[in-house]
C-alpha cells in the first residue's frame, strides 16, 4: 500500500516526502508540470517517487492514481497558497483550493482510503479577537485565500461527519523552511536578498507578529496526524489541529536575525505599506495536538533559520526559479 502526496513539490511537500521515505514507505507524487527547481528534485526524493502525472481537477485521473497504486492514506497540500495572487486571481483560488479539494476526497471517499489529512490554514479564523486561536472558533475568513482555505477546511470535515471518511485538517501557523519558492514570501525574499548582499524589503511596518513554525516540525505533526487516523487514534478523525510554535515574532525581527545569520552588513528596508488580506498578528494555541498525539515543535526560530540559510546556500536555484 502507499501514501499519495498531493504539493509535493512545494516547500512543505518535499520535506514531508522526505520524511516518508526515510519511514520506507511508498510515497506517489502528483506532478501537474515540470518543476526542476523544487527541492524534491534538487535533493533526489523525485527519483524514490511513483510520479503520476496529471492535474488535481482531473475527476478520472485522481480516482485511478488512487486505485492503482493502492493508495491507504493521502496528504493534500496542493493549493493556490499566495494571498495578493488570490486577490487578483479569485476564481482559480477557489477552484484549486476548494474544488480541487473536493475532487480528491470524493476519490478517497470512493476507495476507502484510511486516512486523509488536508492542509487548511490559521489564516481560516479570521480577523477574530481571540488570541492564540483555538480550533472551535468561529471561522470568520474574508478575503479569497482565506474563504477558499476554510471552505476546503468544513468540506474535508464534513466528509467525516455525513461518510465516516477518516480525515483531519491542519491549522498551522507560517511554515518555513529551504526549498520555498515563492520568493514573495517573507522568508525566501529576505534570504535572497541577504544572500545576494541587498537589504530585505519589509513592505508592512515591521510590527505584525507571527508565530514561524520551521518545515521539520511541520511535518513531524502532519506524520502524527495521519498516524492517528490510519491507527484509528480517538479525537482525531474529523478534528481540525493548530499547529505552531508556541512563540510569535515581529516580521522585523524575523528580518533582522536573516540579517544577521547571513552577515556582509545587510539591515531591513522597511517600506510600510501592505497587502490587503494580510492579517495584522496571527497566532495560535496548539495544545489539542499535543494532547492527542503527543507532538511538540523542537526547532526554535534562530535555529530554524540558520538551517534555512544553509539550505539556500547549497540550492541557489531554487530561490531563482
């Protein structure tokens, strides 16, 4: 039997992939086009990967990628994951991330897959009060990326509740980590820069806090996760799961210590504009993870960027693609 990866190729994926390799098991990929840059290939994982290539809106396509490969448990990661694209680009948000989601548990629902774990987001919650979030808030998401987030997030589990299909969600905070991409995000922007000798571009003021939670540990809780549903572990089938750090950080300060790990004289440009759909400070209480599975993040944020820092240093083109 195998476990099937949807976004593989993003940041989160690879490192996930990786992580299931190294517990031998049978890992297939979904690969809508080729992504040379992707750490999954740079690093080799590609290579020890079934690759099935295809669309997540292909209907037909997931439900035989399942069937075929005997498929027992699924990570979907797949998504328009970019909160100014999905301003300028609603439409394709919603399908990706909701439809797409739809798609691919209608296929699991269909084969009796064992267990599913769905990436949703903190971003879900909202520009709720309540400080650190807590799984059973009211879902107050506004803005295309975070709607589309906890459309997909109520429709995975509702998937348990009406069909009994054991799947979870995940709520995490800001994941990062080497192989990310998306050179707007804070992260991978700030390390090229430095990297290249330019100061990182803060484009808010610097104050909005977040809780950075580094890709290792990130994964270590959706193993955990999918572990306990494919176990039949109680209170984890039809649950949402916060997942941080347990600490939050100016952006400025992230910036700042990029700064510093990296050397040559580099300081944060602050610009102070900002994104609409960005929310001002994010965090969240992941205490019911713990509880339920026994995970806790062990990488702090220092460390976490050092090995960042390091990663990019070794796979330069992946902060260029």
């Amino acid at each position: 039997m195998s476990t099937l990866v949807t976004g593989a190729y993003g940041m989160l994926g690879s490192w996930l992939v990786k992580a299931l390799l190294e517990r031998d098991e049978d890992v297939v990929v979904l690969r809508r086009r080729p992504r040379p840059h992707s750490a999954l290939v740079l690093e080799g994982a590609q290579e020890r990967c079934t690759v099935v290539d295809g669309d997540l809106l292909d209907e037909a396509l997931l439900a035989r990628a399942i069937a075929e490969h005997d498929v027992r448990s699924v990570f979907h990661l797949a998504a328009q994951p970019l909160v100014a694209r999905a301003n300028a680009a609603p439409a394709e948000t919603f399908e990706v991330n909701v439809r797409g989601t739809w798609l691919l548990l209608e296929a699991c629902r269909a084969h009796d897959v064992a267990g599913v774990v769905v990436a949703s987001s903190d971003k879900v919650y909202g520009p709720i009060e309540q400080h650190p979030y807590l799984e059973d808030a009211q879902l107050i998401a506004g803005f295309p990326y975070d709607v589309s987030k906890a459309a997909a997030d109520l429709i995975a589990r509702s998937y348990h509740t009406t069909y009994g299909l054991p799947v979870a969600t995940t709520r995490f905070t800001n994941v990062y980590g080497g192989g990310d991409g998306h050179g707007s995000r804070l992260i991978p922007d700030a390390v090229a820069a430095a990297l290249a000798g330019r100061d990182p571009v803060i484009r808010s003021d610097g104050s909005p806090r977040r809780d950075f939670l580094y890709v290792e540990d990130a994964v270590a809780g959706y193993v955990a996760i999918a572990d306990g549903l494919t176990s039949g572990r109680n209170g984890v089938a039809g649950e949402a799961f916060n997942g941080g750090a347990g600490q939050t950080h100016t952006v400025r300060e992230v910036v700042e210590c990029v700064c510093r790990l990296v050397g040559g004289g580099v300081r944060p440009d602050v610009r102070g504009e900002s994104t609409p759909g960005e929310l001002r400070d994010q965090e969240v209480d992941a205490s019911k993870l713990r509880e339920v599975t026994g995970w806790a993040p062990r990488i702090g944020l220092e460390e976490g960027l050092g090995q960042t820092i390091a990663w990019y240093r070794e796979h330069p083109s992946n902060l260029a693609s």
